[in-house]
C-alpha cells in the first residue's frame, strides 16, 4: 500500500509515495539533502520510521550510496 503525504507534498511542493518504511519523492526545485532531512523530520514528528530510496530535487538525485549522508537517510 502505498501512501501519498499531502500534508509534507503541499509544504515542500513536490511529490511523495510511501510504501511500507520506504520514501520516494521528487521535486521541481530545491536541495535533494535539505528535502530529504525535511521529509525525515515530519515523519518522526509523526512516528514514522522512513528511509529514503529515491529521492530528486531540482533535477539533481539524492546521493543514497553518500556514506556520510547514509545515517541521516533514517528516521529514529
């Protein structure tokens, strides 16, 4: 099942699906990294545990393979 977050779409202006714990978005603008820490913090306000699978930003994918980038990709 997956589910659209037209709450966090309608602030951040983009396009979200989540399926299980996993986090595709896509954005016509912005930063790839701030959107994805901004996707991660609404899901802990709303006790989600996300991971980022795909995400893209202004054209430019999210580097997911980033090791220092692939602790914040989770949300506790």
């Amino acid at each position: 099942m997956c589910l659209r977050p037209n709450e966090i779409e309608s602030e951040l202006g983009g396009s979200i699906s989540i399926d299980g714990n996993e986090v595709r978005a896509v954005f016509d603008t912005g930063n790839a990294k701030d959107m994805a820490k901004k996707i991660l913090n609404w899901g802990k306000k709303n006790n989600w545990k996300l991971r980022i699978k795909q995400l893209i930003a202004g054209g430019d994918p999210l580097d997911i393979q980033d090791e220092d980038l692939e602790a914040e990709l989770y949300s506790a």
